[in-house]
C-alpha cells in the first residue's frame, strides 16, 4: 500500500508544486460551488488539506528523511487542521 501511495505521489519539487495548485484550485472550487449545502462536504475539503500537509511535508519538510520522531511530530501537526475541519463540519451538520 506505502508502495502504492508514493509512485502516485510526485517525483519531485515542481511536480508537488503542481499538485499543491490543483489541489488549491479544487478545494476553492468545492468551497464556492457548495457553499456548505453537502453535510460530508467538510470530510472532503478536510481529506485534501490534509493532502497538501503530507506534501509540503514530503517535499519541502523532506519528513521522510527525517529521524522517527521529528516525523511523528511532523504527522501530528498535519493532522490537526484536517481533525478541526472535520469537527468544524460535524458540528454544522448538527
């Protein structure tokens, strides 16, 4: 699965660059055309910040290089936006 993951993933700065601007393009066009009308909306645009974390993290953080528990804080900080949209939508849709 790990495999998998990374030979989706790009291969190098300008590549995740190029996925960190579609994915900011989606997520915009997401936040402008639904307008929160979709209760699993939030889940969404939660799982693709979350995305663009574990990029900046791969490739700019270089995380994966990392000693283990740099990369363990590294992990905790990305998700804590995502876990915040998450609530934030759990919330609303109450």
């Amino acid at each position: 699965m790990k495999r998998w993951i990374h030979a989706l993933g790009p291969r190098n700065a300008t590549q995740a660059w190029v996925a960190l601007l579609i994915i900011t393009v989606i997520t915009a066009g997401i936040a402008v055309a639904e307008r929160g009308v979709l209760p699993w909306m939030g889940w969404v645009i939660a799982a693709l910040v979350w995305w663009k974390a574990w990029l900046v993290a791969d490739h700019y953080l270089e995380a994966a290089d990392a000693t283990p528990v740099f990369r363990r804080i590294v992990i905790v900080f990305i998700s804590l936006a995502p876990l915040a949209l998450v609530a934030t939508a759990w919330m609303e849709s109450r």
